[in-house]
C-alpha cells in the first residue's frame, strides 16, 4: 500500500474519531440516527453483488427430456417390428416411420436433444385433459389394494405414459413454469395436475392409446426436418427445426390462455395438432371402404 493512501485512511479514521468526541451531549436518538448514517455510507461503499438468475430449464431437467425422448423413439422403432401393431408410429406418416426407423443410433439421440418432450400427453388442450381424467377417475376405488393393484394393461407404451406422466407431476409441482416450456400445460391443467393424487396417474396412464402420441404429428416439417438433418448431420438446420418446436408450443400456450379465448385472433379457425391427427388417422382408415365402393359402383 502507498504512502498516500496510507495517509488518507488515517485522516479518515481521526476525522471519524473527532466527530465522535466534538459531539457528547448528543442524545440517544441522535447517536442512533448517525449510526445508522455511518452504516449505510459503509455499506454503499461495497462493491455489489450481480444477482444470479436460475434458469428455467436447469441442466439436470434436460437431461431427463432427453433420456424420456430417447426411449419414447426407441418405443416408435421397436413399434414398427411389433406384432400388436403400432399405436404411436401410426400417427406419423409412413415415409417418415421409415426413415425413422432407419436412423442410426447417434441421429437418434440428436432427435433427443430438444428442450421439449417429444411426445404429447395432451396438457396442451384443457377440454381433453379433463375429459381423460374425469373418465379415469370417476370410480374412486374404496381399498388401497385396488388403487394399487396393477392394470390390466401391461404395454410398454402404458408403462412409458405411467413415467411420463408421473415426471409432468414431477415438474409442475416444482417449476410450474418449466412445465409451461417442456409440456406445453397451460395453467389450469398445470394446477389439475399437481392437485392429481400419485395413484390417479397409474389410472390415467391406462389411456395412452387416446393420451399419448408423437408431438405435432401433422405437421408439414416438424417430424420430417428433425429426422432428414439428424440423419445428415447438419446441426445447423438442425438447431432451427428445434426451435420450430419451441414455437408451435408458444402457439398452443396462447391458445390456451384466458386472453386469446376471449379476444380470439382474426383469422380462419386452425384445429390442435390432436385433433388433425385423430381427423387423419380414421381418413387413413376409411380410404380403403371408400375405394373399394367406388370400385363395385364402378364409373359414374
């Protein structure tokens, strides 16, 4: 330290040492009050901490996305060898089940990587989510050996959606926010669910084949971008097709909130992702009755 700085810390301390002693008859209240000004001169004095903000989305949720994504794609490819035929790679077009199928292991767990599930459980649509649990629960078992006895269904696809489920009570009974990023689960579904006994979820997970499907199924380059760049390796596009996802979710969030319901949008009517797939899926089934009537009418 510097002779002069030296100096100056002395200068301070006697001044400080003065003032005490130039003022004896002050009184209680005044000595409190100057106390109290001497305090906060020090304390402005100090440097500042920069407030640290915890992320949304932490290190360790991503990670357990990323392993829930990995598995839901390993239950879509092991679907398309499956005898019982597939329940959740149906949604998907069949161009894009094949090329799925055909992904290296790396590529698939580049589809992983999204800070979003892949996977639907329909939060994104309060009308269905009430509706699935309204139907699961309405029988209120009287024992506690029939609240946990095992179902009837022993799929994996029910085994996965019972996970699913009960890490979505996970993470909106803890961030309530990061449920609103990774699940697309508007606030009233958000509080349903973390109200939602744990035992109701093995209930619930019993309607997977109407709750669970693949994230936005019908869209025009969601599924079909994430694999063609993940099997090419370009990161690039790659990055910007993970975003699209980030996108379509904000979209149904403000679908769902309070204020779009009441002052809608102008603009033709655009139905959820769920509903286009369902609307799909029976098309796909209906194609073959329809030709094959067209095909015994023969030509008008």
């Amino acid at each position: 330290m510097s002779q002069s700085h030296t100096d100056v810390s002395l200068n301070s301390a006697t001044a400080q040492k003065e003032n005490h002693e130039e003022q004896p008859h002050e009184t209680t209240r005044q000595r409190r009050a100057r106390r109290e000004r001497e305090r906060e001169s020090r304390e402005s004095e100090k440097p500042r901490k920069t407030p640290v903000c915890t992320p949304v989305l932490d290190l360790p949720l991503l990670d357990r996305i990323y392993h829930l994504n990995l598995d839901y794609l390993d239950l879509l490819v092991s679907e398309s060898t499956a005898p019982a035929g597939a329940t959740q790679l149906q949604h998907l077009q069949t161009k894009h089940r094949a090329a799925l199928c055909a992904l290296p292991r790396q590529a698939l767990k580049a589809v992983a990587e999204v800070p979003y599930t892949l996977y639907s459980l329909g939060f994104e649509e309060e009308g269905f989510w009430d509706s699935v649990c309204t139907a699961a629960t309405a029988i209120n078992p009287s024992s506690v050996t029939q609240r946990y006895s095992p179902g009837e269904d022993t799929s994996a696809q029910c085994a996965f959606c019972e996970v699913a489920l009960l890490y979505a009570w996970h993470v909106v009974a803890t961030n309530m926010m990061a449920a609103r990023v990774t699940h697309a689960m508007p606030a009233m579904t958000a509080s349903r669910l973390a109200k939602t006994p744990l035992w109701e979820i093995k209930r619930i997970a019993a309607s997977h084949e109407i709750l669970m499907m693949p994230r936005w199924p019908t869209n025009p380059a969601f599924w079909p971008d994430l694999i063609r760049f993940a099997a090419s390796n370009d990161t690039r596009r790659l990055t910007t097709t993970r975003l699209l996802g980030t996108q379509l979710i904000a979209a149904e969030l403000e679908v769902a909130c309070p204020l779009s319901r009441r002052e809608p949008r102008s603009g033709p009517y655009v139905p959820s992702p769920r509903l286009r797939a369902r609307k799909l899926q029976m098309e796909r089934h209906l194609a073959p009755n329809k030709s094959s009537v067209t095909h015994e009418r023969g030509p008008a």
